[in-house]
C-alpha cells in the first residue's frame, strides 16, 4: 500500500515514508466528499451504524468483548482516530488532536473490572477519556473477521490472490473469517518472501524471524494478523507453504516445525502491533467512505504512536 493522503499517516514502513491508506473509491479517508455538498456532522451513535455496517459485532469471536466502551450516543463527532492499542499515549494523541471518537482495535477492558480508580492504567484511561469528552469503540475480532479486515489487508499488501478465510466465521458470510490463505502470482524463495514481508510492515524494533529453508520455494501463503498460534491445524490443511502470524511462543512454533512435510509450512514470526496496523489505513479510508455516502463530514486519522511494547533486540553478530 502506498501513501495516497495525508490525513493518514503512521509509523513509518521500512521504505522510509509515511505510510498511508488506500481510498478504494477516490474519495480521500478524511471521509470528506467534494460532491456531498451540505455535510452534516454525525453523532457518536450514527457513527456506530457506519462502523456496524463495516465490522458488525456479530463477526466477533464469543470471548471478545467489542464495542462502545465509553461516549454518549448524542455526541456529536467530527474528528475520529483509528490506533491499535488504547493505551495512555495513544489516548493523549487522540485527545490533543481533538478527536471525539477513538477506535482501536484492542479491547481495554476485555476482563471484568471492578474498579476505574484513577489508581491503575486503565482507571487512568477510563477518566482521560470520558474528562475529556473522547469516545472509545474496540473492532477487534470483528475487524479481523470481516472482509477488508486485518487479515485480508495483510494478504492484499502482500499480493495474494483469491485469499479465503483459514476458518470462516460462525455467524458470517463465507468470505468472513479468521486468518486469510492465498496464492503468489508466482513462486519465489523464503528468503525473498520474508524481505517482502519485512517490506510492507511498519518499522519496529522485533523485525521479522523466519523459520524454514531460505532458498525454498513458496506461493501458497496463509496469514493471520495478530497472534495465530491457534490456528495450526488450518495452517496445514490449507496446505499454505508459508504460515505469517505474530507472537509465535517456543512450543507451538516448535511442534509445528516437527509436524512439518517437506518442511512446510516454513513460519514467519512478525510483530503483532505491526501486523494488525496495516489494517488501520484501510480501516480509515473504507469508514471515510461509508460516511460520505451518508452526507457525513468526519475527519479521519491514524494515530502515529508506535505501541508495539519492543523498543530494541540484540542478535548475533
Ligand atoms: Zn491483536
């Protein structure tokens, strides 16, 4: 994906530059249509219907916990910002750009609570966000699920053709689900894929670990935005030469490597903030887009806080 507007800009990729997101239909991701004419200001809970249009809660997976987690309904929104983490720095970032909506898309009460005291980080969040007047909305599973959601933005930056879901969600449509797998136009080398990958993601500190045979063909590929150490038994009979995913611990990656045939599928290990944040642009641009169409004017941002929780690595050599 390419830079295509300055109102989405991110931590930088390893090309160098801002990365940006694509605006499917021309329309820029601030949502803002030259044609709409008399553009009218949405409230929180109208913004609710454009996002449940794009992500519906019922593509979410039965332990996530998605949704409005603090706003008024009758608020009016005019700026919104899309990040990974709602964590306090990101919240700061969307608060002094003026944001009235932050959608993440990490839960931050995803257990129960008893307590929001001000004492805790995410007692401190809670009352940042609501003293401040800043709505948070988490698409998380949903987002992952839903065609033109995480997964499927990652396939797509790295060329797959014709990706289906890994595992197709309960309550969708056929190409709703978790984890994508596709094909390669053509076949190259582990070596040459995992630069690929390397390529499109965000810098972070963790860069990218590959297992397998650097010179060894590839062009099935199946992907899984965020942590898929679940998905395995998917992975292989999807018959994926390559398997890319996040938070990937000793145990699971090692016993699929002894499980492997032919030493596939070969593993690539990438960030899990990086992973998911590809999908932010896209996120922005499709929401940008739903909202012109109903006559809404919204500016739309990404949050330019790296949260990956890495900050450098020691390797050998
Ligand atoms: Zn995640």
């Amino acid at each position: 994906m390419e830079p295509v507007d300055t109102d989405v800009t991110g931590p930088e990729n390893h090309d160098g530059g801002p990365r940006g997101g694509e605006a499917p239909s021309g329309k820029d991701a601030s949502g803002k249509n030259a044609a709409a004419g008399q553009a009218q200001v949405p409230t929180l809970g109208e913004m609710l219907l454009a996002v449940e249009e794009l992500w519906p809660e019922s593509l979410a997976e039965n332990w996530d916990e998605v949704g409005l987690v603090a706003g008024h309904p009758s608020a009016p929104v005019t700026r919104v910002m899309f990040a990974v983490d709602p964590t306090l720095e990101v919240i700061e970032e969307a608060v002094e750009w003026g944001a009235e909506l932050l959608i993440t898309h990490h839960p931050l009460l995803l257990k129960g609570v008893t307590s929001v005291a001000a004492t805790t980080p995410k007692g401190r969040a809670v009352h940042r966000l609501i003293e401040s007047g800043t709505a948070l909305l988490t698409v998380h599973t949903n987002g992952d699920s839903a065609v033109g959601g995480v997964s499927d933005v990652l396939a797509d930056a790295l060329g797959l053709q014709d990706a289906a879901p890994l595992t197709v969600a309960a309550n969708g449509l056929p190409e709703e689900g978790i984890g994508r797998v596709g094909d390669l136009p053509e076949a190259m080398s582990l070596g040459d894929f995992a630069a690929r990958v390397f390529g499109i993601l965000p810098s972070v500190a963790g860069g990218v670990r590959v297992s397998g045979d650097k010179d060894g063909l590839v062009r099935r590929i199946a992907v899984c935005g965020g942590a898929g150490d679940s998905l395995f038994n998917e992975v292989r009979a999807s018959n994926a030469d390559v398997y890319v995913t996040a938070d990937l611990r000793h145990h699971p990656a090692s016993e699929a490597r002894e499980a492997a045939h032919n030493g596939r599928p070969y593993l690539i290990d990438v960030s899990h903030f990086a992973s998911e944040w590809l999908w932010l642009p896209a996120a922005a641009a499709a929401l940008g887009n739903v909202l012109a169409d109903q006559g809404h004017d919204v500016e739309i941002q990404v949050s330019t806080t790296n949260s990956d929780p890495w900050d450098f690595i020691l390797t050998p050599g």
